[in-house]
C-alpha cells in the first residue's frame, strides 16, 4: 500500500516536473521551430509544426556575417572568464583559508554591487569607456565583463574552498610537502572540480549578458547578443530571421551546457547539504 | 631517536591563553598520552609540538635540536589527525607513498614500504581505492599506515579514535599498542578518555586549562593522585569524593575512595545507605547508593552481589586507599 501511493507521488511529481521543465523551455522550442518556417508562416499565428525551410538560416548568415559575432562572444565569455578566474582563484583562497574578521563583510559588499540596477551606471560607464577610446573594443567589453561576473565568480569558489578540509592541509605538511607540492599534489587537484563549475557557469553568464554587451559595442567587438539585437530593431517583423538568429545565438550555449550539466548542477547546488 | 623536550612553553590567542607556561620531557621510545577534558588546551599542545601552531614563548626541541622556529615538514614527525585528514582524490596506495614521495624516495622503494605497511594494518585488499570507499576503521588505518612508512622520530595522534564506535575503539586500540611495541618508536597520543590514556599509556599527562596537573604512569596516577582534579578524572568510575565530618574525621577537607575500595555489606560498616540504582554486569556489580550524611556514593564490587533497589546496605571504605586532600585541593600525605 505505502509503496502504491509512494510510486502514484512519484509519477504525480515526475509530470509535474515535465510540465514545468517544457513551461520554462517553450520559449527557446518555439524560437527554433519559427527559425524552421516561412516569414509568411511565421506571422500567421501559433503553429507547433514548421514547414522546415532553411530559408532564414541562410539569410541571417548572408545578411551579417554569423561567426564574426560568434568569435566576439567566444573571445569575450572566455576572456572575461579566464580574467576573472585570475583575480579570484587567490581572492577566494585567502579568504577561505585565512579569514579575517573583515572576510564576511568583503562577501557581502562585493554581492551587494550586484544589487544595484546595471542601468543606473550607465552614463559614467559609457563616458568613460569614450574617452578612454575602449567602445566597441574586445579589450574593454572583456574587462567589463569580467567585472560585472567577479563578484559571483568570488562568492562560488569562495565555497568551494571552504569545503575542503584544513586539516588536509596540514596533513600534507605534516607528510613533509613544500607550499609548491601542497599547492600541485593537494590543493589543485581537490579544487579543481569547483574551479571547472564555476568557469562553465562564468562562460554561460558573459555569453549571455546584453546589457552591456549591446550598450557599448556596435560592430567590431559585437558579440552574438548584438547579433539578435540587430535583427530586432530594423527588421522587426522578420520573425523567422529573427529567430533564426536567436537559435544560432544559443546553440552553442546550449550545446556546452548540455555537456557540461552535471559538473554545473554540482556547482549550483554544492554546499547547499553535508 | 625520539626525545621531545618542552621548556616554558606557552601559547596564546590574542588576549586568550591557552597554554601559559608547560615544561615537559617526552623520553624516546615513549607512549605518552596528554589526557585532560575537552578545552583544556591538550590538542594545541599537540600541534604546537607538530609545528602548526607557532609557539608564543619558549622552546621545543626535538633530540636535541631546537625546532621551534622549524616548519612541521622539517620536523621529522607524524601525525594522525581525528578526521583522517586522507586525501580524497588518491587511492589507499597513493596517500600511503605521499609522504615517501615528498621525501623524493625511489618508485621501487615507495612500492615496497606501501606493501610493508599495508600488510602490516590489513590494508593489501584495498590499496588501489579510494578513501570514500573505506570504512572508517579502514580509513583510520590508511592514516596510521600513511604516519609510520615515514619512520618519523615520533607520532602524534589527536583524538584518533574519537570517530569511531565503541567495539571497533577497542579494537583500535589494542592495534595502536601494538604497533607502538613492534615500532619502539615515541608516540604521543591526544584524548579526552581516560580509559585510553590508562589502556595505552606509559606516561600520561593530565591537563587542565593548559596547565600539566600531574605527570606519571597511569598507576602512579591511579594510586597518588597529587591533587583533586586528577583524583576526580582518572579511574573509572569516578573516585568518590566526600567533604564534610566523614572527610573531618580523616582531618582533611575532601576525602576520596575509588568505587572498588569500598566494603559492601548487608549487616555492619561505617556508613548506612540505601541501594539506589543496582547495575549487575555479571563480572562487577555497581550500585549507586544514598548515604546518610554524605550523598551519593558509587561503589564496585566484583562478582554478583545480591541486593537491589531500595535494600539498605552498610559500607566500609578500606582505609589504606583512602586519599586526604587539603582546602587547597591538594593532596596530604596518607
């Protein structure tokens, strides 16, 4: 009987997953299925069936020129991400290993930057991005980026490296190990699983982010947000090209994260239980 | 070569002290214990002499040689830590030869004294998994294994067996001991059970609140406890300390019988009581009483006594192992 009712819970709960999880999805499914129609199709109302034409594929990638941005948004979400990892791999470490009486209070105004609207910085951002000569640049938008990210990029390694253990620590200098081994042997290789999570999280974050990425670019450094962007304003009813180019935006996206969801989930939810 | 010498050595945390100012000397060959309830600055000492912890005056040296500015790697110690302390991400064989590796020994020699070790602690079956998959006794192993293929000067233990349950505590050990027997080599051992620093000690140390209350074998320990806090922490049970006329009596302020010197008696004694809770194990038998004038009085008896909750019962303290402590606490001569 307990185990009857344990089994219809299951299913009740499994269904209801399904139908949350193709909620949430239906956006993006319909974007790649309107990519596959006619404009004709594409403006005649709800269709769950495209005729599968590669018409706007086709277009979008004559009309802008697709791996131009492509490249923008690899350089710009790898670059951005790798910076951040710099700056925060030994600002998490020290951190976690030698707190301070101050550290909780660094988490939390670092996190706080992350409270205010991105909106309300826009005009000093954007002067001084023109007067340095960094609009429209790889350099400035990959800096800006990293900034934007390097708050969350802290707070996650940041508990990532609370998770390990002191002791092991000291045991491997008890075992005789240098600083140098402790870091290679110990550190590295029990670090490396958060390091990785957080890195993909990062990478997802920055490709994503169209803000600023639309806000201070206009073609040279433009990543793949710009990309859809500039089918969306001239070209508005275009709904088909449109959402041919939104697909190509995420597909990479969603292909990454497809392979990478396990190491991601880990990321998002590790520390929540002992 | 293990003689660890400690002179005026003290440590505090900011305005905290936890130690205030110890000397000790640890012989070579040695199995101390440092003994003493939680708090009372035992593991700090340890770590102090390990080398992670900075001392906040004086000196440790070890044979000899001052080690207190020394790195814990330059010390030529093991430790093996309440937690393992394994390293998740190697297999048993590999944590075992990380000490061996860093000490830059030769692949065929680290295999070898992997081999040595893990037959020695029953570890052969299980030398190329990974710590998630031991138990905790099997972990607990790899650690010591992972402590004596380094043939260190001394080990340091802290709190090792704390983690695990009773019987495999016991089984531990018996282990510990006899590892110490076959490797001759100085050991110092954290804990705050009395039972393992009695079991497994030559030399135990009592401490309390990082002051060293007295240092002895655990029987010079059992029989001339020098103050009252010793009297009161080692033996189980506890000693039974009375103040009061009976302790008047004796002309001191407190005086202290162990459960097991104490006469048991259905007809004539000294004191008149009353069988509280009787515990029958069949080898002892232990009864908590309620006697006129003085409290609660644990006492042991051996073998089967017959009486039971309720019954009035007439006990005798053997007057030769009667302890006499002063206001002071300390200690009169018996």
């Amino acid at each position: 009987m307990a185990r009857a009712v344990t089994t219809q819970h299951k299913t009740i709960a499994t269904t209801a997953a399904w139908i949350v999880a193709l909620l949430i999805f239906f956006p993006i499914l319909y974007t790649i299925i309107t990519s596959f129609k006619s404009e004709q199709e594409a403006i005649q109302g709800f269709a769950l069936i495209p005729s599968g034409t590669t018409e706007s594929y086709a277009e979008v990638q004559a009309q802008s020129g697709y791996f131009k941005f492509f490249l923008n948004s690899v350089i710009l979400s790898v670059g951005s991400t790798v910076l951040a990892l710099l700056i925060a791999v030994p600002a998490a470490w020290s951190m976690a290993f030698s707190p301070t009486k101050r550290t909780k209070d660094i988490l939390m105004w670092m996190l706080s930057t992350k409270m205010m609207p991105a909106v309300a910085v826009l005009f000093p951002i954007y002067l001084i991005f023109r007067d340095t000569g960094l609009l429209d640049s790889r350099i400035g938008l990959t800096v800006m980026l990293m900034l934007i990210n390097l708050p969350i990029v802290v707070w996650m390694l940041y508990t990532y490296f609370r998770e390990i253990p002191g002791e092991i620590l000291e045991a491997a200098r008890m075992d005789g190990a240098s600083l140098w081994n402790e870091i290679i042997y110990v550190l590295t290789p029990m670090a490396v699983p958060g390091i990785a999570s957080t890195m993909l999280l990062n990478i997802i974050l920055a490709w994503n982010e169209a803000f600023w990425t639309i806000r201070l670019t206009t073609t040279d450094a433009a990543p793949l947000t710009a990309f859809i962007s500039s089918f969306s304003s001239p070209q508005g009813l275009f709904w088909a090209k449109l959402s041919a180019a939104s697909t190509l935006a995420i597909a990479p996206i969603l292909i990454m994260g497809w392979f990478s969801q396990k190491q991601l989930v880990r990321g998002l939810t590790f520390g929540a239980v002992k | 070569m293990g003689n660890i010498t400690l002179k005026n050595v003290s440590k505090s945390f900011g305005s905290t002290t936890i130690i205030p100012n110890i000397d000790l000397n640890i012989e070579d060959g040695e199995f101390v214990v440092f003994v003493g309830p939680s708090g009372c600055g035992k593991s700090t000492l340890l770590r102090l002499i390990a080398g992670l912890e900075d001392t906040s005056g004086g000196t440790i040296s070890i044979d000899g040689r001052d080690v207190t500015q020394e790195a814990p790697a330059k010390r030529k110690l093991a430790m093996v830590f309440q937690s393992y302390a394994l390293y998740p991400h190697m297999t048993v064989a590999k944590n075992i030869a990380f000490p061996l590796k860093m000490a830059g020994e030769d692949q065929a020699t680290i295999d070898k004294k992997v081999k040595d070790a893990a037959r020695v602690l029953n570890l052969t079956n299980y030398l190329e998994r990974r710590p998630g998959q031991l138990s905790g006794g099997q972990r607990q192993r790899v650690a010591i294994g992972r402590a004596i293929v380094r043939q260190p000067s001394a080990f340091l233990f802290d709190e090792p067996l704390s983690n695990l349950d009773a019987a495999l505590r016991g089984t531990m050990r018996l282990e510990i001991s006899e590892l110490h027997h076959q490797l001759k080599t100085t050991m110092i051992y954290v804990t705050h059970d009395q039972v393992e620093a009695m079991t497994m000690a030559d030399k135990i140390v009592v401490l309390n609140a990082g002051n060293i209350e007295q240092v002895g074998s655990p029987m010079e320990l059992y029989r001339t406890p020098k103050n009252l806090f010793v009297a009161g922490f080692i033996g189980s049970p506890k000693m039974n300390l009375i103040e009061g006329a009976p302790a008047d009596k004796y002309g001191a302020k407190t005086i202290g019988i162990r459960p097991e010197h104490i006469n048991i008696s259905t007809t004539a004694g000294d004191w008149k009581a009353t069988v509280g809770v009787a515990e029958h194990l069949g080898s002892d038998t232990f009864l908590h009483v309620q006697t006129d004038g003085i409290g609660t009085i644990n006492v042991r008896a051996d073998g089967e006594v017959a009486v039971k909750h309720g019954d009035t019962v007439y006990l005798t303290p053997d007057k030769t192992k009667l302890h006499r402590f002063g206001a002071d606490g300390k200690a009169l001569a018996q």
